[in-house]
C-alpha cells in the first residue's frame, strides 16, 4: 500500500490497529478511501488548498448497523466528504469540506436524508478563514 | 510532501468525531499545530434545552472553531446542526452595536448615558403618574441566572411590580403548573440517564428528531444497541421522529386530552394498577371546570384550595367510568383497540416505561391537565422515580428551567418554587434581598398575554424587553402589533440584532450574547452549566445584566446590586443560592460548576449531584427504608387529578375547515433571530412553507411549491405549500413554522390559552386553505 507521506493517517491507522474491534471495519475503509486517493490526480492530492474561505467540520453518521457498509459506500461519491472510519455499531467519521458554511448546512441536511441514515451530528467545525461577509 | 493548516485542522476534525464514537487517537504533533493559537473553553450551548456542552475556540479574540465537548455526560461529544451557526450567530453583518432612541420614523444613535437616562426617566413618570404596575419587564429562558435574577430583585424588591414575565410563560408555563400541583415542586424527578437505561418510550406530540436531536440521538443509540427497545410516536403529524419509531398512532388536535383519560379509565376498569403505591403516595383531587379559554382581556379564572375538592380512590374510578376507550375514539381519532393497548404497555411490569412530551402539550388550552394526565399514568402504575423509568417534561430554551423556573422570575413567582401570594414566602425574599417584606406587592402580576393587552388599552404605560421576540412569537400578533406601532407605550427592546419586535422599539439596546459575558444556564435535567467571558462584545454592547443595574442606579435601587465589576456574576449567583439550601433543589457553590460540566440539583452535602429525586437511592432528602416519598407535597403524597374532557377553543368548520398547527424545525430556532440572520443559515432553509398532506393538496388543486393562502379569522398568509417533505400532516390539518420573519403566521394564531397556565395554544384554530 503506498504511503502519500500524510502522517496523520499513518498515526491513526496504526493507532487503529491496535483496537481490535474497530480495526477491522477500519482497515476496510482506509484501503477503500487511500484507492480512490491513489486513484486521484497527483496535483489534486496535495490538497495545497490553502486557507481561503473552506469551512471544515467533523461529523459522525448514525447508520443501522446493517446499513452503514452501504451508506459509505454511496458517501465516497460525493465531493466534500471524506470517509475516516466505519465503525462495527454503524457509526461512520468523515471530515466535510464546502466553499461556505451554507454549503456545509446543506450537505449535512442532504446526508440527513440519506436512506439508512439515522442521524448526522457535528463533532468539530472551523471556519477561522471565513470572513463575515 | 508539505501539510498545509488545512490537513492539520481536517485532522482535529476527524480527531474530534472519533473522539465523541469512544475511539481515542494517539494526536501526532499535526493536530498540536492545528490548535496552535487556539484557547478553547467550555459553555452550555445557546440553543434549546438539551443543554449540551460546546468548546469554544478562540483566536485573535474570536470563535474560529467549535467542538462538541467530549466531556459533557449529555452530549459525549457531538452537536447537531445548529452547531454549525453557534459561532457564525455572533458575527452576523447587522449586529447591533449602539444604544438607538426613536426620533419621528428614525433610529438615530445615542450614549448609554442618554439612552438610560431617558428610560429611567420615562419609567419615573409612568410610576409617579400611574403607580409601579404601569410598567414592566419581559425578559427570556435565555436569559442567564444572573440576568433573570437581577431582574427578579429590581421589580419586585426595588420598583416593587410584579409586573416580570418571560417567554417561558409561551412555552414551559403548562409544565410548570402540572409539576406544582402534582408533587408541590417544579422540574422532572428523572434525568437524561433514563433515555439510556429505560425500553419503552412514548413521545406525546413530540417532534423530538428537531426539536431535541441530540437527546433524541441518545435514545436511539439505547434503541439500536438494545432491540427489544420500542418508541412509540403519538402525533398529529407524520416527522422525521416517526420515521425512527416503532410505532405512530394519529391523533386529533386536542386528542391527548381525550385519549388520556380513555387509557386511564381502561387500567382502572381492568385493575392494572399498583394498589400499594396509591395507598401510599396518591391523593385524588377534583378540581375547578367550566375554564374558560383566555379569550377575553381581565378575564380571571383560578383553581384555589377552596376550589379543590378532595375524593376517594372510589369516588374518583365512578367518575372515570364515562371514558371508555369507545368514546376515546371518537374524541382522539385513536382507535379503541389502541387505547386498550396502550393501557397495557403503561402498566406492563416487565418494561421500563417513560413518557415524553413538550410543546404539543404545554402549548395547549387544556395543558395543565394534560400534563396532570401523564403524570396519573405514571402514578397509577407505580412507574416513576426509577433510572429508566420516569415521565420527563422536555424544555425547549437553555434555560427556562435554570433561569425563569428556578429563579421564578414570573408575575406570580418568587425564587426556589416560592409564590408572592404567600406572606412567609415574601418574608424570606425580603431577607435575602435586604429589602422591607412590604415592598414585594402580595398581588399576582400581569401574565404575558395580559401584559401585551394591557399596552392595546393603554393601561400599562412602559415595558422593556430583553432577549427575546414578542413581536414575531404572541398569538393574535396584528392587535398587538398595532397597538405598539401606534406608540400606547413606551418599548425598549434590548437585543443582538434587528427584529421584529426592535422595529416597533422606542430605544433598542445592544446585548451581549452567550460567550461574551460570563453567565449560568440550567437545562431540562435539572443541570446547571457555568462559562467564563471568551470574546469581548462588538461595539458597545453590554450584558442585559449591567444595563439593569444602570437602570437600577439611575431608579434609586442601586444599592440592591453592591457587587463589585470583577466579582459580579459570581455574588449574584451565590446571593441567589442561598434560597435554594435546604430547599431540595440545592445549588453547589458556584466554583464548583467552573470546574465541572454541570452538577444536577439537589446537590448532596459532599457535594456530588442527584440524578432522581424523591428516592431513597440518590436523593438525600429521602431517609434510609423510605423507598419513594414525595417530601414536597402537603402531607408527601402528590395529587392525580380527575380532569374531564373540554373541548378547544375553536375548531375547525363549514367556513374554516382546516386544523392550524405551528412549531419549529431542525435548522432554525424559534424566531430565527439568530440562526436566520447569517444570510448563509436563513438560505439553508429557505423560508416558512406549510405542510399539506398529499390528498388534501390534490383536492384543492396544490402542487408542491405552489402558493397557499391560508386564512384565519384573525389573519391572512401566504406560503409555499410543500408536500412530501421531512413532514406530512394527518388530513384535514396544515403545519408551518415561526422562524422566517417575513412570514408573520402567529397573526393567524387564536390567542386561548390555558386558565391556569396562562400559556397560549399555538398548535389549534381554524383555517381555509386555498391556492393562492
């Protein structure tokens, strides 16, 4: 598996890896999520996005248990969600990114609505390069 | 390769939802350097009353970033959606920042100095001319402890008025009432723990998805790690909290009151009830009937003692018998069979059974009964004051419990459950407040609607409003409305942004809000939550408290409030503390509640919080080999009050043949002063529509999105319709919502209210809808 250089993700997987439980669902989701970024165009990845007015948050998704494998699955085709973990309870971390606050609200309410989702919920959210317009 | 901040803060992102599902990341020095420059601090959040905790981060004196606070035993971790504007809310373009006074059609901007002095002034007069109940004060269940105390203090110790009410009369007032005269206190017995220990929930008119989500997102976490878990959705309409339960039983506006006592007559019928336990708790009341429905400016109706009758156990099963589950359904709309059943999950002793409910209840011309029903169920059956099992009155500000109801800033109330009717109440009011016991006026106060009347007949001659949005959120707003534009009386309005309620303001004040002062909130669980100042205010707003204490000075009350600048909040919530020792509803020494997230009154003598009150396991008040005892009612028994069948105050007919119903949504709250004005939040959802259901919508020809007339005979609207959304209406009934304010629908709303509770009912009148 090819290392992108992104300490962060190589951390929590090994972390992860230690967790039995959760390790599992995890390692799935992280082969699954580091295919579509090697899938990726290499300047895209590099993600020098640099500060601008793209709010982040971290959410967590509530599925059925049953239902969570499939959820995530539908999540990696939209832009702005970026799965970190699906949990053996149902539970899914992604991390969304939008142009504005706006955008976020209506991604959120969008995932709400989501067959199989239970419930979106906020973990984290910056904005500290958002301007009040 | 190069991480940018943005890696490091994407990774605080997903640090932190990890965090909140129990998984802990190792954090490498990337999440260290994303948190670089951040000071982070903790505060109940500004929202509804589920009270959950936010950490607040700050950088260069302002929010960046919020966490759900991972701490917090009622959140763990998470926010919902409103979480997303928390922050945003402060930095709103048109914030108010200057003291404004009314000049012919202008607002023209002022000193603090001129805009206080000019109120005091005007209050002078009014009170010299018209004596201290031609002036008042309506303030907010987000108001903090301090706030609403202060405000407690300057008017029924200072200018001595009870003329103090609050927009918790709009919402909780009902729930107060049922709690008050079952078990002789205010606020639930139980506590957020028993959404996670109980199996059976029944939610009464209760869209808990939106109204409560986080608290709703605990029960189905109990309901997906433990199938045998059953929710049950009474409802007159079809939401996204139906979509989650077992169940969904339709049922008419105004059906609870009917269905209830139909539920109840079948436990008694078939003995399904717990003997011993009314032998020992229960005593059964009739009271006052005939109510009226609040519809006619000064009309008074009160249950006293006198009015009060007391009956036996079998006196009160004879008048119980004329509700048979068959008349049950013609009056609810919940079949007979259903009824039946229902009885039978109520009294099932192999099941932990918990009641929920909230506006659909308290918002309701027979509210105070209905929340006297639910509590019968509960008592019949012995199936209360256990974890997991408890009826629980959900709350729907931050602190309407923590503030109005605990602080009991009302026309009627003193702090700590205490009435101003009473002379050893009013004695022990005066000591704390080191005022004569003769100043605090004997005589009940205007409640909010009769406060808002009394300006139309020109009798109340002053009022100043903080923290809070009559003017978009009152029943029958056009009287009211009009009445102020016509200048009857002179209105201050103290606030973060422009309303509807500043636009008709003589003075408007900039306030404060939520993390630029340090205050205290209390929320449905009986948790009070303390925060420190993080930002400073924009411009020159100041903190409700400190504009009353001006006021105060300016009035010659100044020496009410000696606590020194630095030391403020605190003084003021150790000085109210002391009416709550000994009482059973004891607060901690206000450093404690620095420290932690919260402490659920009554605190123990070591300090530790109690999670169910009235009982021997966690309760100190409760002695060793006393089991349950309910020591705040007369002679420790609560009441179950026979309370018949009163039908609404108007329904629908030939000429109005829809069901008119309001509440609120997810995204916005109340009247969407904070979550709609951040442009980016008001477009998330775009504005009010009203709900059909499809069949309805395709007699009268209404496609979704289509404009509708809807039409009261108060008032006149016009919305998009929508149907097929995240909720359907039962036929026959239409559903909108308060926060858009270019959509004024309480003009159509019937001001009724309930005759105890005085609080209106906003969920039924009557209404034509046609295409528009």
């Amino acid at each position: 598996m090819r290392q992108y250089g992104n300490s962060y993700m190589s951390a929590v997987w090994q972390q992860l890896a230690t967790q039995h439980d959760a390790c599992v669902a995890l390692k799935h989701y992280y082969i699954f999520m580091l295919y579509h970024i090697a899938m990726a165009d290499v300047g895209d990845f590099n993600m020098c996005i640099d500060g601008g007015s793209m709010p982040v948050s971290g959410i967590v998704l509530t599925c059925a248990a049953s239902s969570a494998e499939y959820v995530a699955q539908q999540l990696s085709g939209f832009s702005g969600v970026e799965i970190h973990g699906v949990l053996p309870d149902g539970k899914i971390v992604a991390v969304l990114e939008a142009d504005t606050v706006d955008g976020e609200v209506a991604l959120v309410t969008e995932l709400q609505d989501m067959a199989g989702v239970v419930s979106v919920q906020l973990a984290y959210h910056n904005f500290e390069d958002f301007d009040a317009e | 390769m190069e991480l940018t901040r943005r890696d490091f803060i994407k990774a605080s992102a997903a640090a932190a939802a990890f965090a909140a599902v129990g998984v802990s990341v190792l954090r490498p020095e990337e999440i260290e350097a994303a948190e670089a420059g951040i000071t982070w601090g903790k505060a109940p959040c500004r929202f509804c009353g589920v009270g959950c905790s936010v950490l607040v981060g700050v950088k260069g004196g302002k929010i960046v970033t919020t966490k759900g606070d991972p701490a917090s035993p009622v959140n763990k971790g998470l926010n919902c959606i409103k979480g997303y504007s928390l922050s945003k809310v402060l930095y709103g373009k048109d914030r108010l920042t200057t003291p404004l006074i009314r000049k012919g059609n202008e607002m023209v901007e002022a000193s603090w100095d001129e805009a206080l002095d000019l109120i005091a002034s005007k209050y002078q007069k009014a009170i010299a001319e018209h004596g201290p109940d031609s002036v008042a004060l309506y303030g907010s269940g987000q108001w903090t402890v301090q706030e609403g105390y202060t405000a407690s203090k300057l008017m029924k110790g200072g200018i001595g008025t009870n003329n103090l009410e609050v927009n918790a009369r709009l919402c909780m007032a009902s729930a107060v009432a049922g709690f008050m005269n079952t078990f002789g206190s205010d606020e639930p017995m139980g506590c957020y723990d028993d959404l996670d220990l109980g199996d059976t929930y029944i939610l009464w008119g209760a869209n808990m998805a939106e109204a409560h989500p986080v608290l709703f997102s605990r029960l189905i976490d109990n309901k997906l790690k433990h199938p045998t878990v059953r929710l049950i959705d009474i409802a007159t309409r079809r939401t996204r909290t139906t979509k989650m339960a077992d169940e969904y039983i339709p049922m008419y506006p105004h059906g609870d009151l009917a269905a209830l006592n139909a539920i109840i007559h079948v436990i008694l019928r078939d003995k399904l009830y717990d003997e011993a336990f009314i032998t020992r708790h229960v005593s059964f009341k009739r009271g006052k009937e005939n109510a009226p429905y609040g519809l006619k400016d000064k009309e008074v109706f009160n249950e006293t003692p006198a009015d009060v009758k007391p009956l036996t156990f079998a006196e009160y099963q004879a008048l119980m018998q004329q509700f048979t589950p068959q008349w049950g359904e013609k009056v609810s709309g919940i079949a007979a069979q259903k009824i039946e059943e229902l009885a039978r999950v109520y009294s099932d002793k192999t099941r932990k059974i918990n009641s929920l409910w909230t506006m659909g209840v308290n918002q309701h011309s027979r509210g105070v009964w209905v929340n006297n029903l639910l509590y019968s169920l509960h008592l019949l059956t012995g199936k209360i004051c256990r974890p997991g099992e408890n009826p629980l009155s959900l709350t729907g500000q931050p602190s309407a419990c923590g503030t109005t109801r605990e602080v009991g800033t009302f026309a009627h109330r003193l702090p700590c459950d205490m009435v101003v009717t009473n002379e050893a109440h009013r004695k022990k009011t005066a000591a704390i407040w080191g005022v004569d016991p003769g100043k605090i006026p004997a005589k009940v106060g205007l409640h909010t609607m009769e406060m808002f009347r009394a300006i139309d007949r020109g009798e109340l001659k002053c009022i100043w409003i903080q923290c809070t949005n009559p003017f978009q959120s009152l029943p029958n707003l056009t009287r009211l409305r009009k009445a102020a534009e016509a200048r009857k009386a002179f209105i201050v309005v103290s606030d973060i942004y422009p309303t509807k309620s500043t636009e008709l303001a003589d003075v408007i004040l900039p306030s404060a809000s939520w993390v630029e002062k340090e205050g205290v909130f209390g929320n449905t669980e009986r948790r009070t939550q303390q925060w420190f100042k993080m930002v400073e205010a924009p411009g020159q707003s100041r903190e409700d408290t400190w504009q009353l204490i001006e006021f105060a000075k300016r009035m010659g009350h100044g020496k009410l409030f000696p606590y020194p600048e630095k030391t403020m909040h605190r003084d003021i919530f150790e000085e109210y503390r002391k009416f709550t020792i000994g009482s059973g509803k004891d607060l901690a020494p206000y450093e404690a509640y620095a420290k932690v997230r919260g402490l659920r009154w009554p605190i123990k003598a070591d300090g530790t919080e109690t999670r169910w009150r009235y009982t021997e396991a966690d309760d100190e008040h409760v002695q060793k080999g006393e089991g349950i005892k309910f020591y705040k009612a007369p002679g420790n028994k609560v009441n179950v009050w026979f309370r018949p069948y009163e039908p609404p105050a108007e329904s629908p007919d030939q000429e109005y043949p829809f069901w008119f119903c309001t509440g609120r949504l997810l995204e916005h709250w109340h009247t969407g002063t904070m979550t709609g004005r951040v442009p980016e939040l008001r477009r998330a959802v775009s504005g009010a529509t009203i709900e059909l259901h499809p069949e309805d919508a395709k007699l009268l020809g209404i496609g979704n999105r289509d404009p509708v007339r809807i039409t009261s005979r108060r008032g006149s609207i016009v919305l998009p319709a929508e149907i097929g959304g995240r909720g359907t209406p039962e036929k026959g009934n239409v559903f909108t919502t308060f926060f858009d304010e270019t959509k004024l629908i309480n003009d159509l709303c019937i001001d009724a209210f309930d005759p105890l509770s005085k609080e209106p009912d906003f969920k039924k009148c009557a209404v034509k809808v046609q295409k528009a």
